[in-house]
C-alpha cells in the first residue's frame, strides 16, 4: 500500500515538475513575443517617421511625386501630385493608382516595372487634362517605390508649336515659290503676249515682296530671341504714334476709317530703340486697318501708369473668337483657317510684337470690346534714369 502511494507522489511530482517547467517555457516565449511586439512597434515608428520625413522632403518639390508600393497603391502624395492629379479631399491613402491615373497601356507599363523592383524603369508619358509628365519609377528600400513625374507641358507646347511653325514656314515658302515657277515658265512659253506678260512680272514681284517680307520677319525675331545685350536705346512713344499715324493715311482714307489719337501728354519715354516700336506699333495698326470694314472707327490712346507706358488700341471690327485669343502672337499663327495672304499677311506681325515687347521688360494683351471690336494693349517699361 505504502508502494503505490509514494508511487502515486512520485507521478504527481513529476507532473509538477513539467508543468513548472511548462509554465516557464510560456513565460519566456510570452517575454520573446512582448520584446518582438516592441521592435516591430519601434521598427514601424521608425519607418513612419522616415516616410514622414520622405513625404515633408518632397513636399518641396515642384514635381509631382508619389510614394507607392509593390501593389502599386498610393501611400502618400506630394502638393504638386495633388494640384495635378486632383484627388478628392475625402480621399484616405492608401489608394490604387487607378483611382487618380486611368490609362490601360500606362498601367500594363507601371505593372511590369512594379516586378522588376528594385531596378528603376521608365515609363510613358502621363497626360492629364492640360498637364504632360514624364514619369519614371525609382526604388525606395525594398517594398516601396517613388513614382517621379516631370512637369512636360512647356516643353510639349513648344514642340508642338515648333512643328507648327515648320509646317506653316514650309507652305508660307511654298506657295510664293510655286506661283514664281508657273508664271517664270508661262513667260517662257508665252512670252510674245503682253498682258500675260505684264500680269506674271506684277505677280513675281508681289511674291518675291512676300518671301522678302517673310524672311525679313524671320530675321526679325531670330535677332530679339537671341540679342543678348543690354537694351540701353529709348525714345518718345508719342512722336513715334503720330509717325504711325501719319504714314498710314492713304489706307484709311482708301477704307474711310476714322482713326483718333489721344496722349495723356506730350512726351513720354520709354526703354525701347525708336525703330523697334515703329515697327511694333506699325504691325499693330496695320492689322487693326486690315480687319477694321469700311466706314469704321480705329482709336489709339498712349497713357503712363506708374513705371509703364501703356498704348491702347482698338479698332471696329469683327474681333476674334475667345477660343483663339490665346493663342494670339505665336509665330504664324492665324485665325483665318483658310490662310488667306492676302487677309493675314505672313502671320509673323502680332509675334513680332509679343517677342519684342517680352525682350524689353513690356508685354501685349489682346481682348475683345463690346459689342465687337480687338482691344490691343501694350506695355512698355519707362526709360530708366540713372
């Protein structure tokens, strides 16, 4: 009997015993666990602030930047990302880059580069409403990645308009250039007959007048995008006005438009070289006679506001479509679709003026008047007195 009860205590004991050991095996895997818990606890604090730090750093950067990771979500955005991508305010990051971005071909692009983390890939261009980007992908440690977007628009815009501006030159050249061919050979297999004769002299010399006028134009604004020296000349707007006005006389009496002129006095002076502003406003005048219709009113009126000289000129005639406004004084750019020479000239006078203007300090603004009518508005920096 007394066998089978130490037996009994020597069991009881030994399950004690495991249980103890037990028990403390709990406590040391519980201890590990809290000590784990802590690191990662530290470990993400750490990320966050790195994140936090990585996003108020590129908050400063006039590209959009967005922080994704390997699902391709959005975990933060920069202020130019936003201005551009334009995400609801109620919006909570982390968000699929399909929520601000949808294009199909651009996804299947941003997806590959995703697996080829951590090698930097290129990818397409974004284009969002008026914004052109040129996006790239870069790695940021390995689960994280920077979506850089350069701002492209600018650089869009001038080669579209370079393209245009060759399209334009090349058909402004070409024209002229073929009418020269046609009429050089009529004359050739016809020269015996005096009219035709006569009629392919005056329309060779109205076309070599065009193509010298083009290139003098061209040669005009190669010399104010490239003249790098210092504008020193000046001159009186007023006088320079009534030159204009005087010189271009027989037009407006050949369209009985009245023309007013109105100075606030009877000098100003102005940082702009007498010949520049002759032309300026001569291309100015010109094009408010060739749009103003018979019988109309053309006013110019030269005030100084301040540190500017401001020269105003607005005519009676049809105006322009808002749609085009913009776009007014780019190189050879016309609202008449049709291109029409004989209406629109080479399309390089308002350009001229705009580029001229620029160069100096000035600048030129065009609007519509009511009920119909171009407003033209100069502004030329006063002459500095030292």
């Amino acid at each position: 009997m007394n066998f089978w009860i130490v037996l009994l205590l020597a069991a009881l004991g030994m399950c004690l015993f495991r249980l103890h050991r037990l028990n403390l095996e709990v406590n040391t895997q519980r201890q590990r666990l809290r000590e784990l818990e802590q690191k990662r606890g530290k470990l993400e604090n750490v990320l966050q602030r790195r994140g936090r730090r990585l996003d108020v750093l590129f908050s400063a950067v006039n590209e959009a930047v967005m922080r994704v990771d390997r699902l391709g979500r959005v975990l933060a955005m920069n202020a130019q990302a936003k201005r551009v991508f334009r995400p609801s305010p109620l919006l909570e990051l982390p968000q699929s880059m399909l929520v601000f971005y949808r294009n199909p071909e651009w996804h299947k692009r941003f997806a590959d580069a995703l697996k080829k983390l951590p090698e930097p890939s290129a990818l397409p261009d974004i284009k969002v409403d008026h914004w052109v980007l040129a996006s790239r992908l870069a790695p940021l440690g390995k689960n994280q990645a920077l979506l850089l977007c350069v701002d492209m628009t600018e650089q869009a815009r001038l080669e579209r308009q370079r393209r245009t501006f060759l399209s334009n030159l090349m058909h402004d050249l070409k024209t002229p250039l073929t009418s020269l061919l046609g009429y050089a050979r009529s004359i050739e297999s016809f020269g015996d007959d005096t009219k035709l004769r006569q009629e392919a002299a005056q329309v060779i010399a109205d076309e070599a007048k065009h193509v010298n006028g083009l290139l003098d134009a061209l040669l005009t604004l190669d010399r104010i995008e490239f003249d790098s020296k210092p504008n020193i000349a000046n001159c009186n707007v007023v006088s320079v006005a009534q030159q204009i006005c005087d010189a271009v006389q027989p037009q407006l009496k050949e369209k009985s438009i009245l023309l007013s002129v109105k100075a606030a006095q009877k000098y100003i002076s102005v940082g702009m070289a007498e010949e520049d502003l002759h032309r300026n406003l001569g291309n100015i005048l010109d094009n408010a006679i060739r749009h103003t219709p018979e019988g109309g009113e053309i006013s110019m009126l030269v005030s100084e506001e301040r540190d500017r000289c401001v020269v105003e000129v607005c005519d009676s005639g049809p105006g322009i479509p808002a749609e085009h406004l913009g776009r007014i004084g780019e190189r050879f750019y016309r609202v008449d679709t049709s291109r029409n020479r004989a209406l629109g000239g080479h399309g390089l006078g308002l350009a001229i003026v705009k580029e001229s203007l620029e160069s100096c300090g000035g600048e030129v603004r065009f609007g519509n008047r009511d009920p119909h009518g171009l407003r033209v508005q100069l502004t030329i920096p006063l002459q500095q007195i030292n």
